[in-house]
C-alpha cells in the first residue's frame, strides 16, 4: 500500500513541475517575431554503453555532418548514433523594454536531416519573457 501512495506522490509532483512550466510559459513570455542573424550547424556521433540506468555516453567532438558520416563508416564507430545540433542566433525586439536584443538557441536533432529550412534573414517566432528583457524560449 506504501508502494502506491508512494507512485501517486511521484505523479502528482511530476504534474507539478509541468503544470507550473506551463503556467510560467504562458503568464511571464510573449510571442515575438525573430530575425535569424546566423545558423550553426554541427553533428556528432554518440553511443550509450552498459545499462539505461547506469549507462556511460561516448560522444565525439563536434564537426560537419559530411565529416560525421564518413567517420560513421569507420568500424570503431558503427555502434555510434549519428546526430546534430543547431544553433540559430536572431535579433528580437523585447517587450520588457522595447529594444532589439540578441540570443540564441540550440535544438537537438537526429542527424543526417537537417531540421531547419531556414536562412540568414528569415523570421520566425520566439516567447520573450514579459519583464526580463534577455530571456527567451522556443516557440
């Protein structure tokens, strides 16, 4: 009977944290418009060896996705997952004080797609938080 009491505390504090999340998200950041400045693109290999609990990642520097699937072939490396992550700094206008700021954010990605379609210039939507001019989210 503990055990269950115990999994129903577990659920109810994980929807906690989550609603609170999204109560944050929702009262305290505001969609604004972005403008891409540059885009990052980079790939890695990576494996997970012994347990899910206990597991130990090996992951590669970071280098071009044309690079990393070429080393993928290599036979110390047909275990690793090929993946990427890219990293799109932009311009907003902030409406805690009105002025242009600029960030960046990163996205992981299963590698060789390349996620994004978009380029130098292009706009799109970020959450700006309604006080704190430097803070933003993913839309």
């Amino acid at each position: 009977m503990a055990d269950v009491r115990l999994l129903g505390l577990l659920a109810l504090s994980a929807v906690g944290v989550f609603g609170a999340s999204k109560a944050d998200r929702l009262l305290h950041y505001t969609p604004v418009e972005a403008k891409v400045v540059s885009i990052d693109d980079a790939c890695y290999l990576e494996e997970i060896t012994g347990r899910i609990v206990k597991g130990e990642v090996h992951r590669t520097d970071p280098m071009t996705c044309a690079r990393a699937q070429e080393l993928k072939q290599d036979p110390d490396y047909k275990q690793f997952d090929l993946k990427g992550r890219i990293t799109v700094a932009f311009t907003y206008s902030s409406p805690a004080d009105g002025k242009d700021h600029t960030a960046d954010l990163a996205f992981d990605y299963p590698a060789p797609e390349t996620i994004t379609t978009l380029s130098e210039g292009d706009g799109f939507t970020v959450r700006a938080h309604k006080t704190e001019p430097t803070k933003v989210l993913p839309d």
